[in-house]
C-alpha cells in the first residue's frame, strides 16, 4: 500500500547523497535568491523550503523572548545550511520580511525556462518570493 507515500518527493538516489543534494540545493536557492534545475529537483526543493520557512515562522512566533526565538532559530538554520552567509541572509532578511509580511506560506515560486541543450530536460527556475 502507498498510504501517504509521494513520489514526487523523492529523489532516486541513496539516502546520504539526496540530503546533501537537498542541502545544496537550499544553500544555493538562499544565497542566490533564484537557481536553474530540473523538474524534479525543482520540486523537492520548493517543497522543502516552503516547509522550513514555514517552521522557522512559527518557531518565531512560539516565544515571547526575541532572544530566544532568534536562537533557536539560529539552531535550526545552522543545521540545514552549509554556508555562514546563506544563515545570515535568512536570520537578517528573508525570515523578517516575512513575519513582517505575516506570510505562513508561498515563499517559493517555480517557473518552467524551457529544454537543456545537451539532453533536452525541461528546466525550471526557483525564485524566493
């Protein structure tokens, strides 16, 4: 049986190598503000950024304390994103323009751009909204 089981979610590849695409994925979409990849990937990606926002909101939202919301926050970046600057970008920018916004969804947008030269994959933009 399939309950509650979505293909599209997953990438076909071993356990270790499809959370370190995952994470590259994550840390490039934040530091670049837009990346090119397939269909696939394009849709996992979307979907795990949408769910990471979407924790990062309402851990934020969880606690009174700024100073504790910030560090947990701060936690919970650290450990999905390999670079210092992508965590500083969402801590300092994307995550307070989005409470300010009261966003609790959407923070990703995808784009279909057209066939790769090489092996005519249909590409697809990711933007952060």
């Amino acid at each position: 049986m399939r309950h509650k089981y979505n293909k599209m979610k997953q990438l076909s590849t071993g356990v270790q190598k499809r959370q370190s695409v995952i994470r590259n994925l994550l840390t490039s979409l934040v530091e670049n503000g837009r990346i090119e990849t397939t269909p696939k990937r394009a849709k996992v990606a979307k979907y795990e950024m949408d769910r990471l926002f979407a924790k990062l909101v309402r851990m934020h939202n969880s606690y009174e304390d700024k100073k504790d919301s910030n560090r947990e926050v701060i936690r919970e970046v650290k450990s999905i994103f390999y670079t210092e600057t992508a965590g500083k970008k969402i801590v300092g920018e994307l995550l307070p323009k989005y409470l300010e916004e009261k966003r609790t969804s959407g923070f990703v947008r995808l784009y279909r751009t057209g066939i790769r030269q090489g092996d005519a994959v249909t590409k697809m933009l990711i933007e952060l909204v």
